[in-house]
C-alpha cells in the first residue's frame, strides 16, 4: 500500500548564511521518509514533501534543532510563532552586538596607537576579549562544531576557524611569548582581528536581518488583516467571540472601520468596501445585501449584518497568504545552481586559506608566519556566501510581496522570471476585455416561452460561463422558475448540454447547432446571421429536434482595457485577442480596445493551437483568461495569467492571478517581472564578481605588486557589505 505523504511550506528560524540553508536542506533530506526538501535562506522557509507514517515532523524538528535551526510546527498561527522567534533572535543579535561594540572599541583603539603593547597591557586586550569571543561571538562556534560533528559546513565555519585562530595565536603569545621567540617566530597578536571581525559580522547580520524582515513585510501586512475578534448575533445579542469560534452560517455584525473576520455574504445593510490590499483596487466598492465581501477589507461607512461562508484558512485572505508563501518560499533554476555552488562553497574556501598560509609560510618574506596568519585569516573571513544566496531570493520576496499589495499574485519564482520575457500577450474577450457582466438585449422566441424559457435558465445555470449567468438572470426576472436537469455536461468551446424528462437539450453559441447536427430552417439561419451582423454575443437553446430560443447578448467592453492595450504596447509587448464569439463581435471589441490583431470563432483547442504557432516563431508568449474554456490555453502558454473573476481550474493552471479585473494589472505585473530579472542579474553579478575579486586580494596575490596586505578587519566589514549591499539593491523593488 502507498504511503500517505503530506506536501507544507514551513517557517525555519535560526539561519543565518545561505550556506546555513544548504545544511538544513541536507540534514532533512538525509531523514528516511523525506522525499523532498527545498530550504530558501531568504524566505526563512521550508517547501517539505514527507511521509509521516515513515518520519514524523517532531523528528524532523529535532534533526534541525540539532544544528540550530527552530522548524515551525504547521499550525493555523505559525508565522505568528515563527515572527516573535525571529524577534526574540533579533532583539538578542542587538544585546550581542552592543557588548562586542563596547569591550572591541577599547582593543581596536589601543590596538591602532601601541604597536608594541606592554605586558599588562596584552593581558588586558585578553580580558577585554573574552566576552566578545565567548558571548557574543559563541554562537559562531557553537554552530561550527554542531555542523561539524554532522559533517557540514556554513559561515559560521569560517568565522570560527579565522577568529578561533587569531584569538588561540594571541593566547599563546600572551602566556607562552617565549615560546614564540625560541622557536624564531614573530610574537604578534591578534586580539583587535578577533574582536572586530565578530563585531563587524554581528552588525552586517543584524542589518541584513532588518533589511530582509523588510523584504518579507508583504506577508506580514497581509496577515494583519486579519482581525483576531467578531461580533455574532446570537439570540438577538451582540457577543465578541474570539475568530477561531466562527463557523459556517454565523451571522456577524459589521460596524464602520471594521475589518472583515470572514468571507460571506450581506444579509442586510449596505456599505462602501475597501479592498485595494486585496485586489489592487484604489477606490472602495459599494456592497449591497446578496454581495459577497471578503476576509481582510475594510468596511468604510456603513453597518450590515453578514452571513458567514468561510472562516480561517478557507477564505480567499488566506488562500492569498498561502499563494504568496508557496511562491516565496519557490526556487528559479538559477538558484539552484546558486544552491549548488553555495554546497561547496565553504569546503572549498579552507582549502583555498590552507593553501594560503602553506604558500606565505614556506615560500614568504619574514616574518613568514605573519603573512601567513593574516592573509589565511582574510581568506576565510571575507568569502562570502551569504551574498551568492541572497542574490535571487531577497529579490524574488520582495517583488512577489510587493505584487500582492496590488492585485498580482505570482505562483511560483519562475512565473516571474517568465513572465519578464513576455513578447506577445494573448487576451480572451469575455470577461478580460469585457465587463463578464453581459445583458440580454434580445430574444427570439421558436418554441412555447412558457416551456422553453424554465428550461434555459435550468440549464445555464449549470454553466459558469458570463453569458450563462445573464440568461438565468434574465428568465428569473421574468419570473421563470429554472427547472433541474440531470447529467449535465460541458462541450467545451461551444456550450452545455444535459437532460431533463428523458429529453436532451443544447445551450450554447451558434457552432453547437451545427456540431450537433441540429435542423435549422432558412428563417432561423436569416436570424442568426443578422443578429451576429448587429455585433451581438448569441446564445442559443435547442432539443435534439430544433432550435427553441435565441439569446442576443452584449458585453461591455471595460474603461481600462483600451489604456491598458495602449500600455502593453509602449513596453513592447504584442497583443492579440483570441475568441470564440464570431467575426462581427470580435472586430468591434477590437476597434474599441485599439487591438490590431485578432482570432474569431476559435474553441479552446483552437486557441492553444494559435498560441503554438506564436510560440513557434521564437515568441514567448503569456495568455490572460478568466474561463475553464480558457484552461488549455493558459496552460499551453508560456506565463498562464487567470484574472480573478475567472474559475478555479484557469486559476489552477496559471503561474500569475490578478485578483482584480484591470488589465494595468497585467502591465503591472509584467513590469515588475523584468524589473525584477534586471535586480537578479545585478544581484548574482556583484555577488560572484564581489567572490572572484576578493578572494586572491586576501591571499595576497597582490603583495607584490602593491606590498599592501588587506587586513582581515577590512575583509570582515567588506564581507559584512556584500550581503547588506545585495539585500539593499533587492529593496529597490518596493519601490516598483
């Protein structure tokens, strides 16, 4: 029997490199029962696929514990855990920093105006450094010998064997100086190396920490909004009930300046909504009793009474914060190449500082043993990791946060990096370009309306197509009462069909008639082509025998989609529209958005087949739709983009979701994208060119041409400037 296996993203707190996140990765994936493990250090996440029948998350929290790392339990308030973890290890660096600041300074300071330090002068710089190396630098040892014992490696590796080594040298050379001289070695100390080096990488921690809580405010913003108390009316009372005794058909009451707890819908009362955090709209929306209002916004005036529908983690809020922490917490194949090089990293820079303290040992001026000391220190001091993991990662969290305060909800990493290399934007009309909230201007009656127009709004009822929903709507105001049909199927790309007392029926465009092999008389084809010649959408009803109504129905064309067309021009984009409505529906939509480019009467094959032969030209191409006819397309393109009104399964299939109806937003997004491909690039440059440059200036390659040796302070606060320097540069995009 197959195992059951159970797929969660989950917070790690505690890493401090990217090298730190390699080590989590291959300490969870050594756990029999883990099939897969993807720790991203800049998300301070976990993407964990395991079978708890084999392996249990208690036992793999313990394996992480082990080398430092808190794995969050998967629990409705993990990131509100996981959040005060990360405070309290904030707070902590800080309270670290301050006492190596103020017992470093003094050392430092000495340090740099006597070069020949007394006696109890060199006993002193010992006790001043002991707090440094054995509190706020212990954790830099503590870890490095944990991984050790593991067989891994991190940063911490590297600071503790470059500050462990200046400080045991300088030991020495403070109780033993004979020693040194006995044996015709130099009696240098290290002390200020030691202590400024700690120091300079707790402060480039503690800044890059700050900067990166930065980064990831999008997703705290987000679960802010929802509020941790509701008012239910119960028996006639107001009660304030905590969120988590909600359930299903409550009713609640909501004031002015009451954040939403649930998704549901107004029973009674109207207001203004503001749900711009949501679905990137700048201006509150006004609801009505029957609207549905959302978990997260704001009610702004007025008071109504709501009817619970989904409470906690059903709502679309947390639906939302899911999606952004799944996308988050996701890697680009360029990262995984980062992931490769960051494995080896640190093995790879002791040998390198082995290599060069045996070179200025054996093979250096005198005195040989200072040359060597220093620049293997440096060596290991100033390679930098950190700067490599964060390059692709801090960028992608903070444009994936800054998406979802407008509107624009990337699945995964690669949906932007795709996205960003957009040439030709394919749009579906109905309900893209459109308002999805047609009208039925017309109907042709061939049948007894009594009969026929009960069964065409029972039919369409089952379909989640816009001109379904206006046909029902239409035949319910007109007081029809829609009946119930059995075996319901969809045909996609041209309708509907189910039975209903042992009788077929067909709703849907024209095409289906003729599909069907359904008999048309002459005055009913005039019909048909004279209500397509006046622009309109058709929506036909017939048995197996013949046509019985004719629906003609418009759809406005929305205010943004012209402007929008305009602007995914001016950024190179290419557009098409791409429908199954007919030829004259098509054209004028065109007309009125400024489309040049356009394909009528196309069924759900026929768009990803189009979207082939584009794709065949060398042309990355991203689709935008809101229907299941949608689906196939959305899939066969490049970037899938499902705006918000649209079904579960186009959103299922798309790398992007617009949570709103402009298509700006889709300008937006794809903005975003290469904004956010062009802060990677540079991100990953400095990073690698920061590691090739650095690298051979701390060996020494240098010396002889310059006779400078670089301090391994210097090589601390330049490592320390790296990592903030990358995250900095990622911060750019919050701006976007």
């Amino acid at each position: 029997m197959k195992s059951l296996t159970v797929d969660l993203t989950l917070p790690v707190s505690g890493m401090s490199c990217a090298a730190c996140a390699v080590s989590a990765e291959s300490m969870l994936k050594a756990r029999k029962g883990v099939l897969s493990a993807s720790v991203n250090y800049a998300a301070k996440s976990v993407r964990l696929t395991y079978q708890p029948g084999i392996v249990s998350l208690e036992v793999l929290q313990s394996s992480l514990k082990s080398i430092g790392y808190d794995l969050i339990a998967d629990t409705a308030d993990k990131l509100i855990v996981f959040e005060k973890l990360e405070k309290t290890r904030l707070a902590e660096l800080k309270r670290k920093l301050l006492v190596s600041l103020l017992f470093s300074m003094p050392v430092f300071i000495l340090s740099m105006t006597v070069h020949h330090p007394a006696v109890w002068l060199q006993w002193l710089f010992l006790i001043l450094t002991l707090p440094v190396i054995f509190y706020s630098g212990r954790s830099f040892y503590t870890t490095a010998w944990s991984l050790a014992l593991k067989r891994q490696t991190s940063m911490d590796t590297l600071v503790a064997l470059g500050t462990g080594a200046a400080f045991i040298i300088s030991v020495v050379n403070t109780i033993f100086p004979e020693w040194f001289s006995a044996n015709g070695l130099s009696s240098h100390l290290y002390y200020e190396s030691a202590v400024v080096i700690i120091t300079l990488i707790l402060l480039g921690r503690y800044l890059e920490d700050r900067s990166r809580n930065r980064a990831s405010a999008a997703i705290r913003n987000l679960m802010s909004l929802q509020p941790e108390t509701a008012t239910l009316l119960k028996d006639g009372r107001e009660v304030t009930v905590s969120l988590k005794e909600i359930v299903s058909g409550d009713l609640l009451l909501i004031r002015p300046g009451n954040t939403i707890p649930v998704d549901g819908v107004i029973t009674e009362g109207s207001s203004w909504i503001e749900e711009s955090m949501m679905s990137g709209e700048p201006l509150p929306l006004f609801k009505k009793a029957g609207d549905k209002v959302l978990a997260g916004t704001l009610n702004q005036q007025g008071s109504f009474t709501l009817s619970t529908l989904k409470t906690g983690n059903e709502t679309v809020l947390a639906r939302i914060i899911g999606m952004v922490e799944e996308a988050q917490s996701s890697k680009p194949p360029v990262q995984k190449l980062v992931d490769r090089i960051s494995a080896i990293f640190v093995p790879v820079v002791i040998i390198i500082a082995l290599i060069t303290f045996a070179a200025w040992f054996f093979a250096g001026p005198e005195p040989s043993i200072t040359y060597a000391i220093v620049t293997s220190i440096s060596v290991l001091i100033i390679a930098c990791p950190c700067a490599l993991g964060l390059a692709t990662p801090t960028a992608l969290i903070v444009a994936i946060g800054r998406g979802a305060t407008r509107g624009i909800l990337f699945r995964d990493a690669s949906g932007i990096e795709l996205a960003g290399k957009t040439d030709v934007l394919v749009i579906d009309k109905t309900g893209t370009l459109t308002t999805g909230n047609p009208v039925v201007e017309k109907i042709a009656d061939f049948g007894n309306p009594d009969e026929t127009h009960p069964l065409f709004a029972g039919l369409s009822r089952l379909s989640q197509h816009p001109l379904s929903a206006a046909i029902t709507s239409k035949f319910r105001n007109q007081g029809a009462d829609p009946v119930n049909f059995v075996d319901f199927k969809d045909i996609p790309g041209k309708g509907i069909t189910g039975w209903h007392n042992e009788q077929q029926y067909f709703s849907g465009n024209p095409g289906l008639i003729e599909s069907e092999g359904i008999p048309l008389k002459e005055n009913e084809k005039a019909l048909i082509r004279e209500l397509e010649s006046e622009s309109y959408s058709l929506n036909v009803f017939a048995s197996r025998e013949r046509l019985l109504v004719v629906a003609a129905i418009s759809d406005q064309v929305r205010e943004s989609s012209a402007p929008a067309v305009t602007a995914l021009r001016s950024i190179g984009i290419e557009v098409v529209m791409m429908t199954g409505d007919h030829e004259a529906v098509a054209k004028k939509t065109a007309l009125l958005t400024g489309i040049e480019q356009y394909k009528s009467g196309l069924s759900p094959e026929g768009k990803a087949d189009s979207i082939r032969q584009i794709q065949s030209e060398g042309k990355k191409v991203a689709m935008a739709g809101d229907g299941i006819n949608d689906t196939i397309a959305l899939a066969r393109a490049d970037v899938g983009i499902a705006m918000g009104s649209g079904s579960d399964a186009s959103m299922a299939v798309a790398a992007i979701t617009i949570t709103g109806s402009s298509l700006h937003q889709i300008v937006e997004a794809i903005t975003l994208s290469r904004k956010t491909n062009k802060i990677i690039r540079q991100n990953l440059f400095w990073a690698f060119f920061y590691n090739v440059l650095t690298l051979p200036l701390a060996a020494g390659v240098f010396f002889f041409l310059t006779h400078q040796m670089l301090d391994p302070m210097i090589a601390s606060a330049a490592m320390a400037l790296s990592s903030v320097s990358v995250v900095s540069n990622s911060l750019r995009l919050r701006k976007s």
